[in-house]
C-alpha cells in the first residue's frame, strides 16, 4: 500500500505541537507586527526558526500544491517552513544528479507568485528564500524581472530583487547588485537600506573591495546612512571615516 503523501496541515500541526506562546510574545514584537508597523497583523505561534527547519525537513516530499497552502496561511510559521521545504525541492532539482529544469521553472513559477500575493512578507521570509530560489535561477538568465520587482509598491517586492543578488555576488558577479543598488539609491524605507547596504558589503567581501570602493567613490553621498554604514563596515576604519563622512 502506497503511503499518503504529507499535506500543509501535517506541516501544520507539528509546528503547532512544538509552538511556545511566550516566544509567540517575542517574536511579534521582534518582528514589528503591531499597527502602521511593517509586519502589522501577521500571528506566530511561538515556534523558533531552527526548530521550524528540523520540522521542515521531516515534510521534504511535500507536494507543490501543499507548500502554496502554506504560504497562504495566516501563521508565520507556516510560511516560513513551506519556504524552507521549497529551497530543499530547488536545491535538489539543481544538482547535476537530480537536475530538473522543469521543476525548477515551476517552483520559480510558485515562488513568484507567493511573492505577487504578499505572502513572502517579512524580511526573514524574504531572505530565506529570494537568494536560494529566484538568484540561482536566475544566474545564467536575463535578470529584467528584478527590476520589475525593484519597482513594485510592495517593500518585500524590492527587497526580494536586493537578496536575489547574494547568488549572483557568491558567483562572483557584482553588476546586477550595483545597478539595482543605483536603482534604488533614494529608497529610505529602513529595510531596503539595510538589504541595499548589506549587498554592497558582501561585494567587498566574496569579490572585491575595490569594486566597493569604486562604487562608493561615485554613490556614498547619494546613499541613505544605514545604506552606508553597513556597506562600509568591513573597511578600514579611515577609509569607512572617509565614505561615511559624505
């Protein structure tokens, strides 16, 4: 007898049964959910993000179908888990042994249109997931769709096109983090200045501080001063003085 494929409220109700309402407490202040707030009205159950993998990975065989109920849940947990069962399915159809580019394009497919509905809405959401799902697919392709996201209303639409950039960067290619970084040089909302500012430190970082340096000799004074302070941080101290001066 074939055994049942797993389903969201499987996912469900083992998140539910590790789920501690004190941390629930935190992690609703920790993530900014109360009114005109970034992440006002999302729900935690109080269940910690290494204790969310270890619940992820026993649901690794979930169904596409499955993980897009997830991701339309109303339960932060939810969603992050069926994002973390979605990077392992990408990873897995990735590798030389596995590979599987109709997959691939399908997940890609999913994962965009989680992301267009709102439901990859909170930072930790989107950081999980844009640079493992959307970068990778996205390394040897045309990259237009980023800076349809790099335009859209929605923050978590700007930020997803930002951390998609991190595959590029761990490639060794810096160009589309500094276009997008130009494109969105006036943004201040603090969760872009802080993706923006992130991505040009790990340019220095994993490729080269020149290529930093260049950047910021042409953009420092155009840039927000937590943008600055985090793309300088791993600069010597009178040359971080220098930039952040501007």
């Amino acid at each position: 007898m074939t055994e049942a494929a797993p389903t969201a409220a499987d996912v469900q109700t083992a998140l539910r049964a590790i789920a501690n309402p004190a941390d629930a407490i935190h992690l609703q202040r920790f993530f900014k959910t109360g009114p005109g707030e970034y992440g006002e009205g999302d729900v935690f159950l109080g269940v910690r993000v290494p204790a969310t993998r270890g619940v992820a990975k026993r649901f690794a065989a979930l169904p596409l179908d499955e993980i897009d109920a997830l991701l339309d849940s109303g339960v932060h947990e939810d969603r992050l888990a069926g994002l973390i069962i979605l990077n392992a399915m990408f990873a897995r159809a990735s590798k030389p042994k596995t590979f599987d580019d109709a997959a691939r394009a399908e997940m890609v497919d999913r994962y965009l249109a989680a992301v267009r509905r709102g439901r990859v809405n909170n930072w930790d959401l989107v950081d999980v997931s844009a640079e493992n799902i959307l970068g990778p697919w996205l390394l040897d392709k045309p990259r237009d769709l980023l800076f349809d996201l790099a335009a859209a209303a929605s923050l978590w639409e700007r930020r997803v096109a930002l951390l998609s950039t991190f595959a590029f960067i761990k490639s060794g290619d810096a160009t589309t983090t500094f276009e997008l970084s130009e494109y969105l040089l006036d943004d201040r909302h603090d969760l872009i200045q802080k993706a923006l500012g992130w991505m040009l430190r790990e340019v220095g970082k994993r490729i080269d501080q020149q290529q930093l340096t260049g950047f910021l000799d042409k953009h420092a004074a155009d840039l927000g001063r937590t943008a600055l302070s985090y793309a300088t941080e791993h600069l010597d101290p009178a040359v971080r003085a220098h930039y952040r001066a501007q």
